[in-house]
C-alpha cells in the first residue's frame, strides 16, 4: 500500500473526521430554536378560536327561591350588577350597568339611577330620563329553575315591562 492511499483511507475513517465547529452547534441550535417557537405559536393561534370559558355557564345563575324577594320588595344584588323588584305583576330584574359606557348605575330612595360616570339618568323601569346613554337599562332574562329556584341569565336580555308571574 502507497503512502498517498494509505492517508486518504485515514481521512475517510471517522475517527480522524474533523469535529463540528462551535458555528455548526451555534447554527444549528438556531434552527431548532426557531422551529420550537414556530411550532409553539402555532399551537397557540390554533387555541385561540376556542374560549376558555364560556360565557353561557356564568350567565345562568340562580338567586334563590321567590319567597326572598316578598311583594312589594327592592333586591340589590351587586355581585350580578342587578336589581330583583317584585311588584303587583310579578318579578323582573334590571342591570345597574349603564349603557353608555358601562358603569354602573347607583339607585337612589326615589327609585331613580344615576350614573356616576357621565351623568345619565335612568327612571325606576330603566328608561333614559338623561343621556349621553343611548338607551334604557336592561331587563334581564328571569326564569324558575327546576328546583324551584329563581334563573336569571345576565346574557339575555327581555323588553321593558317583562315580568316573571308568582
Ligand atoms: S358610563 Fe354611564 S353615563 Fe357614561
């Protein structure tokens, strides 16, 4: 065997084959990089048309069973920015959230709301004694549950006047 090819056959084994360079590893750990983020934001835009919550299970919530609200009474109920009336008709709940721009409204002795925002004025049934808001106070959506319980659905809302006959 000649000298000449007896190097070339050295050169070839892998054991006498130049290692990778630090800029291979550096070039290479980039691509990969770039491959896991663009793997990552892509699992994340396929999730996002999915919401993680939905809005119909919070909406629905029962406030108890009729006999809490009596004739004649006026309900509070802040956590749901609601008022509960139970009057000669019937029982109906309205939002205390304004429809200008979302505050909520405060109900004074006179049965009136205000806003503290911007000023708009609401009579007891929710219609705009002053604006800027552009339309009365919701009526919203009230039901019996089927254990008896008094449903209200926050999402939904009903036409003035829509009441809940017990
Ligand atoms: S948010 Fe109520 S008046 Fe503007």
């Amino acid at each position: 065997m000649s000298k000449l090819s007896r190097n070339s056959a050295l050169e070839e084994s892998p054991r006498f084959q130049e290692p990778a360079s630090r800029r291979d590893f550096l070039g290479l750990a980039a691509i990969w990089s770039a491959v896991a983020a663009f793997g990552a934001a892509l699992i994340g835009s396929l999730r996002l048309p999915m919401p993680s919550v939905f809005p119909e299970s919070n909406s629905r919530v029962k406030i108890g069973h009729p006999e809490r609200y009596p004739k004649g009474s006026v309900t509070h109920l802040p956590e749901l920015r609601l008022w509960v009336f139970h009057d000669a008709k019937g029982l109906y709940s309205i939002s205390s959230i304004c429809t200008h721009l979302g505050c909520i409204a405060g109900r004074s002795a006179d049965g009136i709301f205000r806003c503290p925002c911007h000023g708009s004025i609401f009579a007891p049934d929710g219609k705009v004694l002053q604006g800027p808001a552009p339309t009365p106070l919701h009526w919203i959506a009230m039901g019996l549950s089927p254990d008896g319980q008094l449903l209200v659905d926050t999402a939904i809302n009903v036409p003035l006047g829509t009441r809940l006959p017990v």
